[in-house]
C-alpha cells in the first residue's frame, strides 16, 4: 500500500536533495554560476525525541556514528515489518562495518508507540535496533526534518480504528547526521549491504 508513497518521496528526494548529482553531468563552467560547488542534502535535521528505554534523545546523541533511519509504528501489518527486516538483514551482512551504525526506528503514531510498546517491537529486530518515539509535535518535527509523508487514514480492521499512511524509506545518514543515500523496503538486502561496507 505505501510502494506508491515511497515512489512519489522518492522523486521528491532527488529533486530536491542531490544538488550535488546535479552538478555531475555538465561542464563545471555551466553550471558554476547557478549551483554552489557542493551541495547539501535537504534530507535529516535535528530531532528531540524519547528512545524505547525512556531515555530523552537527541540527533547530537548519535554523532561520530552512521544511522539507518527508518519511520514506521509497531501496529503496521505489512511494509514495516519488511523494511526493518531489510535493515537488519543488511546490517548482519554488512561486517564489521555495521558496528559503526545505529538502526532508528521513529514512529509515526507516537499516540500508540509509547517507549514502553517500542521496547516490545524493536528487539525481535535486530538487538541494537532503537525506538524512538514523542510527543506529537516532537514527532512532527522529526517527520519534517526528513521529509516523511505520514497520515493517519480511518481503518476499521485496526483494533484501534486507525492506520497510517506513510513514506517507506530506509535513509542513510552520515556521522554528522547529514544524508549519504536512501533505500526502500523493496531494495535488495545485498545492495544494501554492499553500499554499507564502502562507508569510509
Ligand atoms: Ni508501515
């Protein structure tokens, strides 16, 4: 149900994110003028958030280490489950690289995903899988931050009523929390780990 959300997320990422793959294609002395010699991703920004331990976390908290960041909830019956498990299958693929990267789920449903409902979730995982939940507006704003599309749509198979609709993306962020690169919850458990054993 999200293949279609990610798609358009993902046409949005890359025009509006990969300045810099912009500049590849055309003698530098064209394109001098109109974009700056590197460019900055418009993807990650500063989040304030609580981890699945109760713990109050911020984006400065996971500095000096890369982070897969994946948003979801724990009551998602499809498309979550399948891109945490993407992720946790590319990071035991990845070796010894993978030590230096913290996976992060961050809810979009903070109403249902309290610390103590993530902390059940996130282990059966992967172990260093972390939760990471809110208030609304702390949840919003982290949504903001990396362009997440979320909304909650009536469902009356739910128990709750309630799903959401929401981007299924896998991104890549480097050790000072900027964007390396994005995946999806179809994109190949291999490629991924193969993308992850480069970082330098
Ligand atoms: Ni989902």
């Amino acid at each position: 149900m999200n293949f279609r959300l990610a798609a358009v997320a993902l046409v949005a990422v890359l025009a509006g994110g990969l300045v810099a793959l912009a500049v590849l294609p055309g003698p530098r002395e064209q394109v001098a003028n109109v974009l700056p010699s590197t460019g900055k991703a418009l993807v990650g920004g500063p989040f304030s958030l609580v981890d699945h331990t109760g713990k109050a976390v911020t984006d400065k908290d996971f500095r000096g280490r890369y982070m897969l960041v994946y948003f979801g909830f724990t009551h998602c019956p499809d498309v979550c489950p399948s891109g945490l498990q993407v992720v946790a299958a590319a990071l035991d693929k990845a070796g010894a690289k993978a030590e230096q990267i913290t996976p992060l789920l961050i809810t979009v449903d903070p109403e249902r995903d309290t610390p103590e409902q993530l902390a059940s979730y996130v282990p059966s995982f992967h172990p260093r899988l972390v939760g990471l939940t809110g208030t609304p507006e702390q949840v919003a704003a982290a949504l903001k931050a990396y362009r997440v599309y979320a909304k909650r749509v009536d469902d009356p198979k739910s128990s709750a009523g309630y799903t959401f609709d929401h981007t299924s993306l896998i991104y890549l962020m480097d050790r000072n929390g900027e964007y390396i690169a994005h995946f999806t919850h179809a994109t190949s458990v291999d490629r991924i780990a193969e993308r992850l054993a480069k970082l330098q």
